[in-house]
C-alpha cells in the first residue's frame, strides 16, 4: 500500500530544495551585482555580459534566471506587490476601503526608510529609463488584480461582474497616487518624506 498523496497544506508547507536554494542565491547575487553596475553606469550603458561576467556566469546561464535585463531590476516588485496584497487583508474591516490601502502602502514606506538614499536612486532609474517605465507599469497592473478581490469584499460587491468597476477604479487611483508620490519624493531628491506625499496624494481624492 503506497503513502497517501501530501495535502496541498502539507506541500506549501515543504521547505524548498537544495537546487531552489541554490537558485535564489544566485537571483540574489546577479540582482546586487546588477544593480550596483546600473547605478555607476547607467541602466542603458550596462550590458548583459558585464553583469554575467561579474557573476561567473555565461550569458545563456544569465538568462536561464531572468528573461530580460529589464527583470534584473524588477525582480522585486511581485513580492511587493503581495507583501501590498496582504497587509490590506489584514485591516480592520472598520476601516474605509481607501484608508485600508493608504495603510498596506506603509510595507513600501518601510522598506524606503531603511536605505533612502538607494530607494531614490532606485526610483530615479525607473523614472529616467524609458523600457523599465514600461514594465514597471505591467508590474503594477499586475498589483491591482491581486488588490481588487480585497476591494470588492470590503465593498460587498462582486468583482466578477465587468459592469461592476468600482474595485479597479479605487485600486487604479491609489496605485496612481503612489505613483505621484514616488514622482514627487525623486523630484524634491527625498527632502519631503514619501509617506507625507503619498498622504498629500491620497488626501486630494478625499477632499
């Protein structure tokens, strides 16, 4: 008699394997490296072979890990947006489905107050360079599906039904809020906290 097939809880609940330990180790070492070549010399200036060559990778083995340069530096933005996902779960549902989300977006506040300064460069790359404009939009697009079934809880409404679209409108204008802010926090070089402006952002659809 064979063992019972694990439960889908038992499953998520497997550690990960040497080969996925292994993987994340170098995703986090091309990222690092990457990230620092595109700071010293610019995203465009930056090739593939560089960052491969600095790795001890190949550039076929570099793109085995990321499918883009582009992804190099956005790795990071799907774990965000779930980490955004889950923290507006977690309020209270006695508050307003729009302070929820100013709250959820204090994950980001966080992380940037822990290294200001590389956040601003960060940012300011992603402002500057016109092909991580691009994705970094797709990214956050993706941000707005994970928020929407949360929203069209909170609103006691169906998020299924295309003529309901409420939940894409409120997911859509805080995530552009967010956007301004970041625009405005790079702009004034970090002399106004990102959080002041994204409370500035957020507080106009209010009044």
């Amino acid at each position: 008699m064979t063992d019972p097939a694990p439960t889908s809880t038992q499953s998520a609940a497997k550690p990960p394997g040497l080969r996925e330990r292994m993987r994340a180790t170098v995703r986090k070492e091309v990222v690092e490296v990457a990230l620092r070549l595109f700071i010293e010399q610019g995203f465009d200036r930056t090739t593939v072979d560089q960052i491969a060559a600095e790795v001890g990778l190949s550039r076929a083995s570099l793109f085995r890990y990321f499918g883009t340069k582009e992804d190099i530096v956005l790795q990071g933005l799907e774990e965000s947006g779930r980490q955004i996902a889950d923290e507006f779960a977690a309020r209270p549902d006695t508050e307003r489905p729009w302070e929820a989300l100013r709250r959820a977006f204090d994950v980001l506040m966080r992380a940037n107050e822990a290294d200001p300064q590389q956040a601003l460069t960060y940012l300011r790359m992603l402002q500057e360079t016109p092909s991580l404009r691009a994705r970094h939009f797709e990214k956050q697009l993706s941000w707005q599906e994970m928020l929407v079934p949360e929203i069209a809880r909170r609103l006691g409404v169906s998020s299924d039904r295309p003529e309901e679209i409420r939940p894409n409108a409120l997911a859509g204008a805080a995530l552009g809020c967010l956007d301004a802010a970041a625009t405005g926090w790079v702009a004034c070089e970090g002399t106004v906290p990102l959080a002041v402006l994204l409370d500035r952002a957020m507080g106009t659809l209010t009044e």
